[in-house]
C-alpha cells in the first residue's frame, strides 16, 4: 500500500512545515492557485509555497482587489517570487474560457507544474442556478474547476516533459463529504423531492439530522447536500483525470479533505502533501491483479480510506467525464 514520506504529519501539521520538508519540489517551479483569499486556506497555502522560492505563483479569483491583497501581502514577505493575477468566476464557463486564454497566452510562463483548486462555494441557502443552467456548488466547485484544468492542460503537459514521472500535479481540495454523499445523477439539479430519487441516489438522511435538517425527504434542496455532491465530484474528477493523463505524461491528480476545525495553516498541508510529496507517486495505475486504482484521497497529511465507495469508484468518474463534457460543450482528449 502506498504510503506518503512522513507517516507524523497529521491534522495538527501546518503548512509551512510541509513545504519545508518538499521545497525541492517547489523551488523554481510555476503553481497556479485559486481561491486565494487573506484569513483563508488558499492564503496559508500559498504563503507555505512562497517560502519555499517558487518562480511564478498565479492567483485565480473572481475579485481581483481581493486576489491583489494577497500579492501585496506575499510580495512583503517573499519579493523574489513572481505573482500574478487571473480574474476568473468559476460558477461562469464564459469567464473559466476567458481566463484559461490568458493561461495559454503567457509567452513567460511555457509551462504550469502544479495546479491547486482550492476555491469553492458552500452553504448557497436557496438553490441557485448558474447563467449556464447549473447548480451553483456543482458548477462552481466542480465544473468551473475541471473546465479551467482540461483547458490549460496543454501547459501542464510540457511542465510534465521536465520533470520526473510524478512530479507535475493537480491538487483538487475536497472536503469530508466523499465519506458521506455520491453523484445526484438523475437530478444534479435539486429538481425532485429527494424521496423521489433512486435509492443509491438519496442524501443520508442520518447525516444531514446530525446538522439540524428536518424533513428530508419532502425537500428538494439542501445546502450541505448540494455542496456535499459537488465535493465527491472533486474526487471523481482526480480519479477520471488520473486514468487519462498518468501513465501516458505522468502527470498525478489528488484530492485532500477533511471535516475538523484547524487553523489556516494546519487546513493547507494536507494540500501540500498531495501536491508535494514525491512518494505519492505510485499510488495510482494498473495493480499486479489487473485491477485498476486511479485515484488517491488525502486526509489529516495521509492516505484515506474512508471515502464511500461511490465517491471513489472509476465508473462514476467515467460517468462524471461524460456529463461534464456534456455541460459545457466540449470533450478533450490529449
């Protein structure tokens, strides 16, 4: 069983520390983050990484006067860094087009070696549609990110032909929902009751009474389920990609997540495990009795395996690919 580096980096791990024990894997590499906000997570991951002399660090967002705070704030403790700024709304494929155009057109930056999609909506209270007819957590937390990722993907892949089998990466931050929710195939946008689902589809109801919700059943929308289902798409979306990109360019897609309270600093390094951690990299592929394992879940710095078995099965990732291609329009293949 694959394993990482350090078996005593735990939830109470901070980030720094993290990025200290990989900065071989950062120094002088070029990292695009979004969602980085001051007094976040995206923050504290970032300044992790720019502690550690990494030549370009991008920041995606949807405010730019928030993303240049951060640039601010960064440039006053690492001015060697280069820092940039992608205006980008997730929840809008008309700005995730725009940015990812920006991305490919940069003649200085010829190659992305890690991508972090740490931004997200939570807790939308009424349910929500995008100007692309999506629901807002799952357009924004899934569907913004993997279109933002399959576009700049020709960058990803030449950072991949400099560097070891491995090392170029994309790091989707999750959350604990994979160990408690699936895909709402049948209707991914909260139109039916949830009594009217196909029974593997139907939230757990037991869960969501543990967080004050009633009635269930009768309703269509609740906040934690929609965010819930857009964060299992997250892991899908690393296991579809990983199939499709690893042994062909090398190139390693994880997911980290986690329910516990930490500071900003302890909820970037499981991120940065998964994005850093050079051990890692055996963990997906073909297994010696033909099965296929294509994806790896991150919590507290270590491997999981608490996620359900639905939020980490290689068909509803192939099931996930279709419909996201279907979404916004356009299939990839590299």
């Amino acid at each position: 069983m694959t394993t990482t580096t350090y078996s005593a980096f735990s939830g109470k791990t901070e980030g720094r520390e993290v990025a200290e024990a990989f900065s071989s894997s950062i120094h002088g590499k070029s990292i695009i983050i979004t969602g980085v906000n001051l007094g976040g997570i995206g923050f504290s991951t970032a300044q992790a990484l720019a502690s550690q002399s990494p030549e370009y660090l991008i920041f995606a967002g949807r405010t730019p006067s928030k993303v240049q705070e951060c640039i601010d704030a960064l440039k006053a403790e690492f001015p060697g860094v280069k820092y940039r700024a992608l205006q980008m709304d997730l929840s809008s494929q008309k700005s995730v087009r725009k940015a990812a155009a920006e991305v490919l057109a940069w003649e200085d930056v010829s190659t992305i070696d890690l991508l972090i999609n740490s931004a997200g909506v939570m807790g939308v209270q009424e349910r929500t549609l995008t100007e692309d007819g999506v629901e807002m957590h799952f357009a924004t937390n899934h569907i913004g990110h993997w279109l933002f990722t399959c576009l700049i993907m020709p960058k990803i892949i030449e950072a991949s032909k400099h560097s070891a089998k491995g090392a170029t990466r994309i790091v989707n931050v999750s959350s604990g929902s994979p160990q408690v929710s699936n895909i709402r195939w049948s209707d991914i946008n909260f139109d039916k009751r949830n009594n009217e689902l196909p029974e593997e589809e139907q939230p757990m109801e037991d869960f969501l009474k543990a967080w004050g919700h009633t009635d269930i059943g009768e309703k269509s929308y609740i906040p934690l389920d929609g965010y819930n289902r857009s964060k299992v798409a997250n892991v899908l979306f690393g296991i579809g990609a990983n199939k499709r990109l690893y042994e062909k360019y090398g190139i390693h897609m994880f997911e980290s997540g986690a329910w516990s309270y930490k500071t900003f600093g302890a909820g970037a390094s499981t991120s940065l495990v998964a994005a850093l951690d050079p051990k890692l990299g055996d963990s997906v592929g073909g297994t010696k009795d033909g099965s296929e394992n294509w994806g790896a879940f991150l919590d507290d710095c270590q491997i999981s395996g608490k996620a359900a078995p639905l939020a980490v099965s290689s068909a509803e990732a192939e099931k996930l690919w279709g419909v996201s291609e279907k979404l916004v329009g356009q299939s990839f293949t590299w």
